[in-house]
C-alpha cells in the first residue's frame, strides 16, 4: 500500500491527509505542521493495514455543545474587544438554550450536529429559532453571524464535517428609507477639536495602564493616525473598508490624488474588490493640508514598500473594525450634539464623516448628483439623490419659510 499524501488546506490554515484510501476523509485532522500530519498518517496506514478499524480509531472523542462552546470562547477572548466579546457571549448563550428536538442545543453531542442525517433539521430549527424571536432583521443577522462563526470555527477543528446553518436564509433589511441622517451645524469643527483631544487623552491614559494577563489596549490607532483618518474621510468620503485598505502605491503627492483600488472584506479581513463596482478604481482629489500630513505620516512609517499600508496595524496587516469602533468611544462620550429624532445624545459612528464629506460636496455643487455620487463611489446618481436629496429639500424648506416670514415685514427704507 502506498503512503498516505498531506497537504496544506489554506482555506482552513491547517496540514490535513489524503485519507480516502484507509475508508476516511480526503482532508482528514487539522495538523499544525507537516510532520504532524506525516505521523499521524504513518499510523494511520499501519493500524488499516494490520486490520484495524481504523474510522472508529479517529472519530474525536464525544463531547457536548457547551464544552465546545467554552473551548471556542477562550479562544476568541484574547482576539475580541470586550464589548464584540460580551455581544458574542450574549449570542452563544441563547444558542445554546435552543431546543433542537426537545433538548437544549447546548446539551447535545457537538458531534450530533454536523451528521448529515441531522444538518436540514438543524438548520431548519436554527432559522426558525431566529426568525421567531420577533427582533430587528439586524438582530437576527447579529444572532447569525455569531452563531455561524462558532460552526464554522468547529468545522476547522473537525469537530463537525460542516458548517451546518452557512447558508439559511433571513429577512433583508428593508431598503424603503435610505436617507443618511443629516449633519447638525458644528459637528465637522467638532471632530476635529474637542473630538481628537478626547481620544488623545484616552490614548495616553491606556498607554501609561499596566494590563494585567490576558488583557489588552484596545486604543491601537494612535491621535496623529486618527486625526489624518478623520480629515481624510471629511475631505475625501473614503469608506472605512477603504481607509483600511489604502496602500503607498495608491496615493500620488505629485498629482495630490489617492486611488481607490479596493476594500477590506469583512469576511476575509483581506484586501478585496471596493463596495460597488463604480467605487473601484476612481480617483479623488485631497486637499494640500492634508497631502503634507500623510507625506509625513509615510516618512515615519516603519513600512517602506511599495504596497504596504498606509493606515497598518502593528504588524503590517489592515486595522479591524474594531479598531476604529474603539477609537472613536472617547469621542462619544464628551459629544454635545443631540439625535435630532429621539432628542438623546448623538450615537455617531464613522460613517457620519462621509455623510459630512457629502454635505459638503452638495453645499459645493448643488444638486449636480452626477459629480457627486462619482465622488462618492456610488451605483449611480439616483441612489445618491435617495440618500442625500433631503438635504437640499430641507435647506429650501427652511429659505421658503424665511421668506414667508419675512413677507410680513414692511419696506421702511426712507422712513
């Protein structure tokens, strides 16, 4: 008989074996090196070639839901901030307390759920699970994503042979309203004050805070980064995927122009294709300012090449989500501004810089929707006059009932 062959699964970052031959898998284990998946393929063809049962020697040893549970958050823990780990903890927990043919997922065999004979009722009685919590389509999307991330995590680890719920179908967030909230007077002088000087008061705070083990800063973008984040996303309407995905080869101080050449998958978290089809490969304008600060910016970097980032984390690879999440709490919570809808204090997120940016744009510009969804990396120009045309309706509202007012008012020029 011949030898068994390993290979590397990139998909899943493990050595696996081609172990067809001994009646198991074709990408049996989860191997961290060569050699370990090399030994156990040794043994593997001397134990089927000695007669043995070989399928019932490398089945895992059988354990419940919740044991896996607890093995996949301690894994995430030191990987998560606290907060997107509190919300997944949250998530995990109401998984387990699924009732999956009249018993708690959480006390099923981990096993049991990826049998085939099993997958289509369980994923039947996840989606069923979700839908009948009677929550927000972007709850059950959240219930989902964490749920399916813990699947596919023991997918990885063999655990189950797959990820049975990948591909359930959910309600699409209604798309009747697409309006970007607008943006109140003061708000763009803001961030670029009182804003930045809170999160470099934070920054320095946790810089100086001994962190016990197991815990970590999770300030990682530090005030000078931030600040050119910020004035790049008001004077350019980058989208965070494609701050994050920016790279030296990208900007030219020359022509003082950036490229846009793609985004960051959130899946992935590499370097993909850019949101829509129009925001790839489009060229936009930065102002002089904000050129000499990302000039100097570069010259310090510590990453030289031609194609690394421009915004890195420490270790050359793009910023998470998170990062940015984190970054701008401090700011949040010394915000004066007020939700114009509910009257509570101004929940803004990083998206409201490009909405800032396509104020601006319009203020310029007026309802030249052409120019500005060009700008802004749209579909097409209908979708940008949706999101954005109820600030020039609200503007002439507001001129119309000035005028109304002031129609009242007697000439008393000459008197």
């Amino acid at each position: 008989m011949r030898d068994l062959s390993v290979k590397f699964w990139e998909k899943r970052g493990h050595w696996v074996i081609n172990a067809n031959r001994v009646g198991l898998d074709t990408k049996h284990g989860n191997f961290e090196s060569r050699e370990a998946a090399m030994k156990e393929a040794e043994k593997l063809k001397a134990q089927f070639v000695l007669g043995q049962d070989v399928e019932a020697q490398a089945k895992p040893k059988l354990f419940s839901v919740r044991d896996a549970l607890d093995d996949y958050q301690a894994n995430q823990a030191l990987l998560q901030t606290k907060s997107y780990f509190e919300a997944q903890k949250f998530n995990l927990g109401l998984l387990a307390a699924v009732k999956f043919k009249g018993i708690a997922v959480g006390k099923h065999q981990m096993e049991r759920l990826g049998r085939k004979s099993e997958r289509e009722d369980f994923r039947t009685c996840i989606q069923l699970a979700i839908k009948n919590e009677g929550k927000s389509v972007e709850t059950m999307q959240t219930r989902r994503k964490h749920w399916s991330k813990f699947l596919k995590f023991a997918a990885g680890k063999g655990w189950i042979d797959a990820n049975p719920i990948e591909d359930i179908q959910l309600p699409k967030p209604s798309k009747k309203d697409v309006r970007a909230p607008k943006v109140q007077p003061g708000f763009i002088a803001w961030l670029q004050t009182d804003a930045l000087d809170a999160h470099a008061a934070a920054f320095k705070k946790a810089a100086e805070k001994k962190f016990q083990y197991g815990q970590r800063n999770h300030l990682t973008i530090s005030p000078a980064k931030l600040e050119l984040m910020i004035l790049l996303s008001i004077t350019t309407g980058l989208r965070q995927g494609e701050l994050r995905a920016l790279r030296r080869c990208d900007y030219s101080p020359n022509r003082q122009i950036i490229s846009i050449r793609g985004g960051i998958d959130h899946g992935t978290q590499t370097i993909g294709r850019a949101k829509t089809e129009e925001g790839q490969d489009r060229d936009i304008e930065v102002p002089q300012a904000v050129c000499a600060m990302l000039d100097d910016l570069l010259e310090k970097s510590r990453y030289q090449d031609f194609d690394d980032l421009v915004f890195p984390s420490t270790t050359g690879t793009p910023l998470r989500k998170n990062d940015f999440s984190e970054a701008i709490k401090p700011m949040r919570a010394v915000c004066p501004f007020k939700d114009e809808e509910t009257g509570k204090p101004l929940h803004f997120l990083w998206a409201d810089m490009r909405h800032a940016f396509a104020s601006n744009m319009i203020n310029q510009l007026g309802a030249n929707w052409v120019d500005v969804s060009e700008s802004m990396g749209h579909t097409n120009p209908e979708f940008t006059k949706r999101r954005y045309g109820h600030y020039i309706e609200d503007e002439e509202k507001s001129q119309r009932k000035r005028d109304a007012a002031g129609a009242v008012l007697v000439n008393r020029k000459g008197r």
